[in-house]
C-alpha cells in the first residue's frame, strides 16, 4: 500500500470535549493531551492491559513542557508495511483481560459499545477481531475516556511505542493502556497548544494521523522493534501464527520533523500565545521557488491520483453493490414465485375439498366430478380386493402344494424303507437256502470218502440264479433313483412355478 508522503492539507480539528483532566485541572479549547505510551491518562475505562515488556524502552515521559503549536499532521494509510511495530509471537494487548474488565461492569460495557458503534453484547466479539501492535509515530486521535457513568472524549496524541488495538482498515481502536476507545481526530482550523506529558522525541512537525485503508487488510506487515526484522500478522491474530518475511521494498519509516524556513515545509511553527503570522511573498528571484513549485506539483499530481484511486475504488464498490443487489433481487423474485405457487396450490386444495357454496343448487360439472371421483374410489377399492383375494388364494394353493409334496415324499421314503426291508429278508432266506443244501450235501456224504465236487449243471444254476438275483435289485435301485429324480424335477419345478 502506499505510503502518504506528503503533508495533508487539511488541519485536525483539536477541540477538547471534555475540559477536567484528572487531579482538579482544566484543558481550554484549541487543545490536545499528550500521552506517554505507558501511562494510564484521565478516566481510563480499565486498568493497563499491555503485557509486560511489551512497551519499548524509551517512552517514558520526562519533564519539561512541551512545546510547538499543531498545525498540520501527515496521513498515512492504515495498511502501509512498516507502519505499525510489535514482536513476533508476541501480543501487546491482553484482549481477554479488558473483555473480563468490561464484562464485570455492565456500565462502562454499554458506554464502551456506543463509541465502538457496536451492540452491548457484541464487545467481546469486536475486541477479539482487533489486532494488537504498536505505533511506531507519534499519532492523532480522539480519546474516549468514562466518568460519571457516562463516556467523555478529548483530543489527544499517543506517543511511539503505544500499545493499541487497530481494526481491519488499520485504524486505531483501542489503547491498551487504559482500555479507552479511539477514534479518528476531529479536524479544525486553528493550531493545537500541546498539554499534558512529555517525551525529549516528541515533535509537533513528526505528528501523523492514521488514514483507513481502502481496502481489509487481512495481513500486516509489521517491523520487529526487539530484532530489528519484519514478521506477518493477521488480522484479528494475538500473534500465534505470525511469520517471518522479507523486509518489504518500500515500508514506512517515522519521518525527520520538518525544518522551518525550508522550501517543502508547509506547516508554520507557532509559539503558544503568539498570534499566526501570514506568510511572506517569496523573492522571485529566490533560486528556491523552482523547487518549490515543482515540489507543489508533485503534491498536486499525488493528490489527483488519490483521488483517482478513490473513485475507481468507489465504482468498483458501485459495481459489486449493483451485482448484490441483482443476486439478492433474484433471489427474493424465487422466493416470491414460490411462495405464489404454494398460495395457489392451497387455494385449489381448498376448492377441492369445499361443498359448493348453495347446497340446493349444485352444479353439473361439480356433481359429475363427485360422482367420477366416487365411481374411480369404488373401483380401485374392488380391484384392491381382488388382488389381496387373489393373493390368499395363491398363498393357500403353495401351502397346499407344499403339504402334497411333504406327504408324497414321506411316501416315497416309506416305500424306500419297506423295499430295502424286502431285500434284506430275501437275502436272508437265500443264505439260509444255501446253508441248507451245504448241510444236505455234507449229510449224504459218507464218512471217509472225500467231498464229491458240486455238479456243473447245479453249480451253474446256483450262480444264475445269485445273477439274476443282483440284477433285480440292481433294477430295483435304478427305479428307486429314477422315482427320486423324477419327485426332485416335479418340486423344483413347482417352487420355480410359485416364485413367478
């Protein structure tokens, strides 16, 4: 972002609100409060919330009055690299303490909420999207302090060093020594007599005042004040997840004051009680005016091209709130059509279920509608009855059917049972047949003499007759097999019948 190098022409307006600073004294108009960076100041809203060590060295304040009238500050964009100092991983600010502090008085929370712009309940939220650095320029602001219950504002300027809570265009919300709101300063035309501390670098020439960047800033670029380097913080972070970069091509660097009686300098320094002088006509032939005006020229050329970059910045936000407002439009427009739609629906539905409105005079088409509606009700209904008839009818015709096939195979294996039963009984008899001619044989045979051979003629017919015997209960087995086969095919074809 770039960095405002010039003199803004505009004056701050430095009018004290608030006219009792603390211990009875009293500020006139045409004011501003100095503040050193760690002390509290006048009716601060809590006690310091900065973290120790926090606060470079150097800031305290030192005797003395403080001296220069104010006249004119330097503005310099929220979001310029380098404007703002801090340590890396480490917050200035204790948010967490100052939203217990607000918390615990209801009072100054409220208050606290008018100035910030936000809803009573909404503090804590506002707090932690803030981001906690610190000024490396002596700043304008106003400052909001509380006191009789109720908010008082005053301007004033904070010293380098301070610890504050700036928001997401890089503005000053909150210092943190004493847990006031800030706002921007309020711009006048007079000179400002200073008030209040002083510190040996204030000069009222080196004074800036934070203008909001044009765009959220969702990194700062932050210079190390302990390690002399740069880091990154986000916004809203207490520097948990800052990271280290690269010093940045162009940061912000606190400025030397400026010098009266030098050519660029268009702030006239003003002793207090003395009355401003109007400046004198330069000599023509002053070999310092070509400086000047070209010096001149360079101010006007960076103000137009401000003002340039504010009106294209204004447009594109022209364009994006035409493009939101078109979105939303669209939006609403469905909304509304749908909303229409379920009117109508409800209006037919409505209708629908409505007697006509004259019960002795009903009309045809109504009538005729009733009667369709009744006849296609009836009809559905009995087609409704047949099928689940129909349905407990099949239901009873597969239980049936399964109860046939249990009782045909119980039958069959029966039969298997009495068969083999049969076979067993026909095998015994034939054994014991055998037995018996073999005891008729050895019967007849005398003793000594040597058992006669078995005729062929006999012994064939013995063995034929075993054959014909193994062949029938070999027959016997294949019929039974084929009879199972067959009871098989019968019921896979009548379960393939029934899941059709």
């Amino acid at each position: 972002m770039a960095v405002l190098t010039v003199a803004v022409v505009a004056a701050v307006v430095l009018a004290v609100v608030f006219t009792r600073f603390g211990g009875g004294g009293t500020a006139k108009g045409g004011e501003v409060f100095l503040q050193s960076a760690a002390n509290k100041g006048p009716d601060p809203y809590t006690d310091s919330t900065v973290k120790e060590g926090s606060v470079p060295q150097g800031t305290s304040p030192t005797p003395g009055a403080s001296s220069g009238a104010i006249s004119q500050v330097q503005g310099v964009d929220g979001g310029t690299p380098g404007l703002y100092g801090g340590t890396q991983k480490t917050s200035s600010c204790d948010v967490e303490k100052q939203i217990k502090a607000l918390q615990a008085d209801p009072a100054k929370s409220g208050a606290f909420a008018t100035v910030a712009g936000v809803r009573a309940s909404g503090v804590p939220a506002y707090l932690r999207s803030l981001t906690s650095v610190q000024l490396r320029s002596d700043t304008r602001v106003t400052n909001h302090g509380y006191r009789d219950g109720a908010p008082t504002s005053y301007q004033a300027v904070l010293q380098a060093g301070t610890a504050v809570l700036v928001d997401g265009h890089g503005v000053p919300r909150v210092r943190c020594a004493c847990g006031n709101p800030l706002t921007p300063p309020v711009a006048q035309h007079i000179a400002l007599q200073p008030t209040g501390d002083h510190w040996a670098s204030y000069q009222p020439s080196k004074l800036v005042v934070v203008v909001p960047a044009p765009i959220v800033v969702k990194v700062f670029v932050v210079y190390d004040t302990h390690r002399d380097d740069w880091f990154h913080r986000h916004t809203g972070d207490t520097g948990r997840h800052d990271q280290h970069v690269q010093p940045p091509q162009a940061p912000w660097q606190p400025s030397e004051p400026h010098k009266p009686g030098k050519p660029h300098d268009h702030e006239q320094q003003q002793k207090p009680g003395e009355p401003q002088n109007p400046q004198k006509p330069q000599n023509p032939q002053n070999p310092g005016k070509h400086d000047h005006e070209q010096q001149q020229n360079q101010q006007n050329q960076h103000q137009q091209n401000q003002q340039n970059q504010h009106q294209q910045n204004q447009q594109n936000q022209h364009q994006q709130n035409q493009q939101n407002q078109h979105q939303q439009n669209q939006q609403n427009q469905h909304q509304q059509n749908q909303q229409d739609q379920n009117q109508q629906n409800q209006q037919n539905q409505h209708q629908q279920n409505q007697n006509p409105q004259n019960p002795q005079k009903p009309g045809k088409h109504d009538h005729e509608q009733q009667q369709n509606q009744q006849n296609q009700n009836q009809q559905n209904q009995h087609q409704q009855n047949q099928q689940n008839q129909n349905q407990q009818n099949q239901n009873q015709q597969n239980q049936n059917k399964q109860d046939q096939n249990k009782q045909d195979q119980n039958k069959q294996d029966q039969q298997k049972k009495d068969q083999q039963k049969q076979d067993q009984n026909q095998n015994k008899q034939d054994q014991q047949k055998q037995d018996q001619n073999k005891q008729d044989q050895n019967k007849q045979q005398k003793p000594g003499e040597p058992q006669k051979p078995a005729k062929p003629q006999d012994q064939n017919q013995q063995n034929q007759q075993q054959n014909q015997n193994q062949n029938q209960q070999q027959n016997q087995n294949q019929q039974q097999n084929q009879n199972q086969n067959q009871q098989q095919n019968q019921n896979q074809h009548q379960n393939q019948h029934q899941k059709q």
